[in-house]
C-alpha cells in the first residue's frame, strides 16, 4: 500500500471527517426537528457514555498505528499482521464487555448519574454500538499504520451514513409513542454504521493482507505486552478527556436546577450546549484528528529511525497545521454563530451565543490534541495524561462555582471548558519543547495565520451582509460567505508565506 505525506493524510482524513460531520447534520437537523432540544438532551445524556467507552478504547487503535509502523520502518510488515490479531483479541473483550455491562446495568447507571428517567432508551440504543466499533477500531489503526488513510476516511463516510439512514429512519418511526423512544432510536444508529463500516474495513483487509505471510511467533506474547503498555496510558489520556463530557452530563444539569430552572429547562439548555454548540465546534476539530491520526506513526518511524531532523520537521509542520486549521475556525464560529446555526437548525437558533463562546476553546483543544499526539509518537505517554488531568480538575471546580449562578448558568460551563484546556496545552507545549529542546517560530505558527485569519473573517462578513441583502436569504448568504473566506484564507496562507505552494505541491503530490 502507498504511504502519505502528513499533509496528504491530513487532507484524506480531513475531507472524510468532515463530509461525515456534514452527513452528522443531516443526523441532527431532522432530530431536532422531531424530538426539539428537551428530546437531544435525552440522547445526549446517555451519549458520554459511549464516548467514554470509545475513549477507553481508543488507546489501541493509536498504539496499533505506532507498531504497525514500526514493524514496517524496519522490514517486519508480517510482523504487522500478528499486532492486528492481538488488537482484535482485546477489542472484542473490551467492547463485549461494555456492551454487557450497559444492557444489564441501565437502571442502576441511570439512577446513580441522577437522569432523567426518559434517558433510558437512548442507553439501551447506545449500549449495542461498543462491540461493533470497537473492531472497526482495530482494522482502522492497523491501516493507519501502514500510513495510508484512505480505509479509515471511507469508512468513516460509511458509518456516518449508516447512522443517519438507520437513525433518522427509527426516531421517525417511534416518535407517535413518545420523545424519549424516538431517541433511543436515533442512539441504535451509532450501531448500525459501525457494523457497515467494519464490513468494508475487513473487505479491504483481505486484499490487502494477501501482501503479507500471516505467521506464527514466539513473540506473540511480547507483542500483546507492548500493545497493553501504549495503549493503556492513551486510553486514559482520552478517558480523562472525555470525562470532561460526562462530568458536563452529570454535573451541569444538576448545578442549572440549583441556579433555579426547572428540569425541562435545564434539559433544554444542556441539549443546546452539546447537542448544537458542541456539535459545530466538533467540525474544525474533525481536521485536528485527521491531523493527530496520520502524525502519530509519522513520528514514531522518525523517532524509532533517530532522523531528528525529519522529526523536528514533522513537529513544525504539525504546530502550524493545527494554527492554520483552529484560529479561522475559532473567529468563523464566533462571528458567524447566529447565521450558522440558522442554517443548520432552521427555527431553532437559540443557543448561538453559547456557541461564540464555546468556539474560544478551539485553539486551546486543537494544541493540546496536536503536542499530545507528538509526544505519543515518541513514546511519552503519561504526561499528556496528567496535563488533560489537571486541565479537567480546573474545569470540574470552575463548574462547581459558576454554573449554580443564575447570571451565569450554562456560560459557567464554556468558561470551565476554555480554563481546562488552556490549562492542559500550555503544560503540553512547554513539556514537549523541553523534550525534543526545540523553539518554536511563533511568527510563522500564530502570528501570521491570526492575521489572516482576521483578514479572512472581514470578508467574511462583508461577503454575507452584502449577499444578504441581495438575495434575503440566511442559508444562501452563509454559505457564499463560508466558501469565500475560505478561499480568501488560502490565499493570504500562501501569500504571507505560512506555506509555499512549492512545497505544498511537492508534499501532495508524492511521499
């Protein structure tokens, strides 16, 4: 299989994520059409679990890349396919036994996370998806691995389909008995696009595996050693990341009730802040895991190789490839929030400033996924754990005392989330210049992508207020606007330098 420059896998993994978060819409238009923000609150109370259990999982998949990639710099691609075979024994494990443990114990984690009740068929919907995803992980890290994106982006594409056929199909059909069966069914199509996502991953498999000689070794047992010892450390570092959710989906409607709404209300505002404002900061940071996803086995072959100069070269390209992607997006949401979740949610536009706000938390998120996954490329797995550690406990404490004021209410949340992940990038970033004893160009890395990206978002805005008052229309407007200070971003990128063409085209085009 051919492998990928960073920026060619980032573009493959970046265009699939977002054209499945664009299919992602066509998920939660039509649900919120039919189940109103009190219905997605339902479905995403029960949904941090299952990104608690991803999170859990997701270690192996990465630590498969890193082996995979390893074997491959140094000539053992078969020993590629026994990595594979271990990384399936311990998903099915591990998802099967999620998948267990939510079918049998649903009343009692809905009673002792103090839901509402009408949660309970969004977790029983949700409960199927572990086992499903969990070996579609394993084919995905052990393409990844082999450097080339193309499976893990088209069935990424898949799944996202999946989802939103059998999904939207289900919440229609049980809406006539109530908003909370018609959640649970819109949480079963989490499931069904795993399972035809993992169909094509393993056709793929078997083409491409007719490469390889599938052998039997004495370092079977060494191998599952390893695997357990890198992917334990990421597990936990996406554990206590996505712990920042489910402490939201625990603590935050708890805390509105005492600010003094009632349970609808609180329901409603908590729908709006991870069913929209959530959902939309999600798209750009789509481009920073197609970013962190193909820089991992690039920086472990380089580290493993000891090429310091071609690991010094894929850190730098990572930095301003992170900038590049957070900063435009970060001024996009803020300014354009009202226009865009019109656009998306037509008639439900409440919300939009908690969006603006939450949309500060872009830059802070992408930093610290991008020094993260550097430093797991290098084998340096605990500290970015006790870094996003910290970040959460600042994050739980700013929650405890602002979001129980009725002036601040759901706001207190945001400012929890900004203040964790400030918190868990600086320490990141200072951790990872110290180790690899480099210095960052923050000229090349900040500066000039900021200002482009505020020239960027002055056109922006000129190009949706003049196209609005042309045409009268908030989706046409909005996406004229978008597609033109897109445009207008990659120019001044290349002009200002940030990248040269040269090199882009080179890069692109060829390893």
């Amino acid at each position: 299989m051919k492998k990928q420059s960073l920026i060619k896998g980032t573009f493959i993994l970046g265009i699939a994520g977002i054209v499945a978060k664009f299919l992602g819409f066509f998920f939660r238009w039509p649900l919120i059409m039919l189940i109103g923000d009190e219905g997605i609150g339902y479905y995403q109370m029960s949904y941090p679990l299952y990104t608690f259990f991803i999170a859990i999982a997701s270690g192996i998949p990465v630590a498969v890349s890193k082996m995979v990639s390893e074997k491959v710099a140094v000539g053992d691609k078969d020993g590629s396919i026994v990595v594979l075979k271990k990384a399936m024994l311990l998903m099915v494990i591990l998802g099967g036994g999620f998948t267990a443990v939510l079918l049998a114990f649903s009343n009692q984690l809905i009673a002792f996370f103090k839901w509402d009740y009408k949660a309970y068929y969004s977790l029983l919907g949700i409960s199927t998806a572990p086992i499903v995803i969990s070996m579609m992980s394993a084919f995905r890290g052990f393409f990844q691995g082999l450097q080339n994106m193309y499976p893990t982006a088209v069935s990424q594409i898949i799944e996202q389909l999946g989802r939103v056929c059998v999904g939207v199909g289900l919440a229609f059909i049980l809406l006539p008995k109530g908003i909370e069966y018609s959640a649970g069914g819109a949480a079963f199509g989490a499931a069904a696009g795993g399972i035809l996502a993992g169909i094509y991953l393993i056709s793929r498999y078997f083409k491409v595996r007719k490469e390889f000689k599938v052998r039997k070794s004495g370092e079977d047992r060494i191998i599952l050693t390893k695997l357990l010892y890198t992917a334990i450390p990421i597990s936990l570092g996406a554990t206590v990341g996505t712990i920042m959710s489910l402490i939201d989906s625990i603590l935050v409607p708890q805390k509105l009730l005492q600010a003094g709404f009632n349970y609808s209300e609180a329901t409603t505002l908590y729908g709006q802040l991870t069913g929209k404002a959530f959902v939309l900061v999600s798209v750009p940071l789509t481009l920073s895991m197609a970013l962190c996803t193909s820089l991992v086995p690039m920086i472990a072959e380089a580290h493993l190789l000891n090429r310091r100069r071609e690991l010094i070269g894929k850190v730098d390209m990572a930095m301003k490839l992170s900038m590049v992607i957070a900063i435009p997006s970060t001024l996009g949401l803020y300014f354009m929030a009202m226009p865009i979740v019109n656009l998306i949610f037509p008639g439900h536009a409440a919300g939009y400033k908690i969006l603006q706000y939450l949309a500060l938390t872009i830059p802070f998120i992408v930093l610290a996924q991008t020094s993260t996954a550097i430093m797991q490329g290098m084998g340096k797995y605990i500290t970015p754990v006790i870094n996003l550690g910290i970040g959460c406990l600042v994050k739980v404490i700013i929650n405890f005392v602002l979001v129980p004021i009725p002036g601040v209410n759901i706001y207190g949340a945001v400012v929890g989330s900004i203040c964790g992940y400030i918190v868990a990038a600086l320490l990141n970033i200072w951790i990872m210049k110290k180790n690899l004893k480099i210095s960052l160009d923050y000229f090349d890395v900040i500066i000039k992508p900021t200002l482009a990206s505020c020239l960027m978002i002055i056109a922006v805005v000129f190009i949706y207020m003049n196209v609005y008052n042309y045409t009268v229309s908030n989706a046409i407007s909005c996406v004229v606007s978008v597609l033109g200070g897109a445009l207008v971003y990659g120019l001044l990128i290349l002009l200002l330098g940030v990248f040269k063409y040269s090199y882009i085209k080179k890069r692109f085009l060829r390893k």
